[in-house]
C-alpha cells in the first residue's frame, strides 16, 4: 500500500483522497476491527494490563503506550459505528480539523453498530488528551468504546479495548521495541505467537 504523501496531511487534503486510503488501509492488508490482534497476529501483539492491579497504574502504562506510538505525530482518530464524533471536544485540544465519514460494515457477527459508517479525523499527538480517554475506559460509565487510534503514514494501530488491555499493530522493528520495553505485560496467552513473530526461530528467552 502506497504511504500517504505530505501534501495529504494538510486541511485541504481532498476527502476522497483520504477515505480511499483509509478503507484500503483497515480492509484491505489488514482487518481493523476487534478482535484486532486476533485479526491480525503476525503483525500485532497485545498488552496485558491486568498484570497491574491499581487502575492508575493502567492507566499511565496506557498513556505512555499511546505517547510512544502516537505522541510524535499525526494519526486518526476514528469512531465506528458512528456518524460524527461524539467525544471530539473532550479529547482534542484546540480547533478540530475536519470530520470525514466512510462508509463501513463490519464483519464480526459479535458486533452491532449503530450505523454502518466510520467517522475519522486527523489529530496530532500533542493535541489529544490520552490520559482522559484512558481514564474514560476504565472509569467513565455506559462508555461506548468504538474508538480506534490508526497512522496511516507509518500503519499504525492502537486499540484499548477496554479495561483489560490494548492491542497494537505495527511494523516489526517497532514491534520488537515494545516487546522488549513492555516484556512484563505482554499477553501471556499469545506471547509464543507474538515471539515468534518478532523473532522467527531466535532463542527468546522469557
């Protein structure tokens, strides 16, 4: 898939430009929607964050995953299931860029959206509150979690699912970094395909 040009990260990016990029990016080479690492395994790991007890705790790991996925540049922040974003102000400092909307159907029988749509818009990293979304998914009540952070310039994708953990997808060299700077909270479940999947046929001890 063909990166996005600096040219699209300006307001007056057309709108088809960058739907096109986006439903070839989340349908095409991959499968964003939940289960993302389920959907996605050789190119993604899972953080565990139960493996913290105090929810304040998860939170800040939390941020500071988001921070270093996300924190040094431009991505998208997308609601599925939805027309419009229904947390935009509270999350995003300053003026907001422009809504755009695709059209989307999910293909996880589990899932029931509202309406089949995707609603996106384009953040920088230093402009989204990261610790009040995190807190919202552990503490805000009837909290309606559709939310999913995507890079389309460097394929990135972070997913807090909910209180339990995130999943993240990404190339392998930054995927090797996390492993190995987050060790400890990588799922337990799926650490062998996760290992295996950095490492190939190295010797990883745990």
């Amino acid at each position: 898939m063909p990166k996005m040009k600096k040219w699209m990260l300006n307001d007056e990016w057309l709108s088809e430009c960058r739907n096109s990029e986006l439903k070839e990016f989340i349908q095409g080479k991959f499968s964003i929607e939940d289960p993302v690492y389920v959907n996605n395994s050789e190119n993604a790991l899972q953080i565990d964050l139960t493996r913290y007890y105090f929810l304040r705790k998860r939170i800040s790991v939390a941020v500071q995953i988001f921070k270093d996925l996300l924190g040094d540049g431009d991505f998208l922040f997308c609601e599925y299931g939805a027309i419009g974003l229904s947390d935009l102000k509270r999350y995003v400092n300053g003026r907001p860029n422009k809504i755009n909307c695709i059209e989307y159907q999910t293909a996880n029988p589990d899932i029931e959206y509202s309406y089949s749509n995707i609603s996106y818009v384009r953040v920088s990293g230093n402009r989204f509150r990261f610790r009040k979304y995190a807190r919202d998914v552990l503490f805000r009540k009837n909290f309606a979690n559709s939310y999913y952070f995507i890079d389309l310039d460097r394929q990135r994708v972070v997913r807090m699912y909910d209180d339990r953990g995130m999943d993240i997808l990404c190339d392998k060299k930054l995927r090797r970094t996390l492993y190995e700077k987050y060790c400890n909270i990588i799922s337990y479940f799926y650490r062998k395909d996760i290992q295996k999947s950095i490492y190939g046929d190295e010797n990883k001890t745990e």
